[in-house]
C-alpha cells in the first residue's frame, strides 16, 4: 500500500513508489548513510513529485505552491517541512555511498532497478507550525494543550509537558513527558487513569483521532508498552 501526499487546498501533489518506501527504510536503518546525505532524524516520507501543473518551492524549509485552478493558488505556504531532492543525483549518491552494508543489500536492489527518469523527490518530514501527525490526524498545539491541562486531570498534571512523535521501526506513536503535581503516585492506576483522559479528550478535539483509536488503537491498550499514547510522569 503506497501513501499519497497533498492537502484539500491543492489536491494530490505525490505518491510513494516502491523505491522510495526502500529508500526510507536504508535511511531509517543506516544512520551513518543518513548523516552522510543531510538527512536527520525524523527520516523523512519520500513522495514522487506528480502534479506537472504546479510549481513548488521551499520557503524557510516549508513547502510552497503556485497551482492555476478554480481558486489558484498563489506561493500558498502549507508549513509542511520538506526537502526537494533531484531524484537521479540522489539515487547516484545513495548506490555509490561507502556508507552501505550487506544489511542494505535487499533495498539497494530495488533502488537500483528504479528508473533514473523517475519524477524528482518531495522529502517530507513533519509540521512546522508545533502541529503533530499521528497516523493521519493533525494535532496542534492548542489541542494538546487543552488535553494536558483539562481540568479532569489538574489534581495530577502541572501543565507543563513535551510532546513528540516518535517511530520505531514501522510503528509510530505519540510520546508525553507529563510534570505531576508533589505526591502524585506513578502507578498504573493513575496512568491509566491520564492516558484514557488524554485520548477523550484528543479525541474530542479531532474526530479522526477518536475514530482511530476505536477502530485501531485500542486493540493494543492492554500493553502499556504499545499504545498509541506513551506517557513518562516527570515529577
């Protein structure tokens, strides 16, 4: 299954490819070879560049659009934090790397049998307006904001948190390191008493989220150590 990119403002702007999916799971893996290329963690999501009628740019390290369509879209800024990469040169630079292992071997391969003539590259790797994407749902700061100092939780919670998307291999979720309050216990009653708390209220927030959970996420409550939400009581 390969992912689309764009937004409802400018409809599709690209498409993973079997070579690009390889290419991010070299990168994720060898981290030497990332370094070497400029590439730093998050690994970024590699898109194919397919809209022929839209002219991009990178402002400030966010992704920019000129489109012609109904409502054009002039050098419309979507704070998506992204790269644009020549795919030819930066095939070339990746099979030629002295960087590669044996490790490597199954996805060079596929690399190397990609055509050069391939479009050219839209290296996504996150927000840069402090929104988060977890699997599809926009979290913005306001939302964590109000999920952390919701008043269910003020006898727990100073309010005062760090929240970052983290990814392990092909799994991703959403990390907190949560301040509690003097003589707050950091059990597991209490921890799922603030985890429930938080998807509620996310949830709430962003529908998206809620329906996820209910349909996805929930299945892996029961191990703490595979939520969607993992949470670190920083007293």
């Amino acid at each position: 299954m390969f992912s689309l990119y764009g937004s409802a403002d400018t409809g599709g702007l690209g498409m993973e490819f079997l070579a690009t999916i390889a290419l991010r799971k070299i990168l994720y893996r060898n981290s030497a070879l990332a370094s070497s290329l400029g590439i730093e963690s998050p690994i970024p999501h590699f898109f194919h560049f397919l809209a022929t009628n839209t002219f991009v740019e990178s402002v400030d390290g966010h992704l920019c659009v000129t489109r012609w369509q109904g409502i054009p879209l002039v050098r419309y800024i979507l704070y998506d934090r992204v790269a644009l990469y020549n795919w030819k040169e930066f095939k070339q630079a990746v099979l030629t790397s002295p960087y590669l292992d044996l490790e490597d071997q199954a996805w060079v391969k596929i690399i190397s049998d990609s055509s050069d003539d391939l479009p050219d590259l839209l290296a996504v790797s996150g927000r840069g307006d402090s929104c988060l994407i977890l699997g599809g749902a926009n979290l913005t700061e306001y939302m964590l904001d109000a999920a952390v100092k919701c008043e269910e939780l003020d006898e727990i919670l100073t309010g005062l948190y760090r929240a970052r998307i983290v990814e392990e291999a092909d799994i991703q979720y959403l990390a907190f390191d949560l301040e509690t309050r003097q003589g707050v216990e950091s059990d597991a009653i209490t921890l799922n008493r603030v985890y429930h708390s938080l998807v509620q209220t996310l949830g709430q927030l962003e529908s998206y989220f809620l329906e996820a959970w209910k349909n996805v996420y929930s299945a892996w409550d029961n191990d703490s150590s595979k939520r969607i939400l993992r949470l670190n009581f920083i007293p």
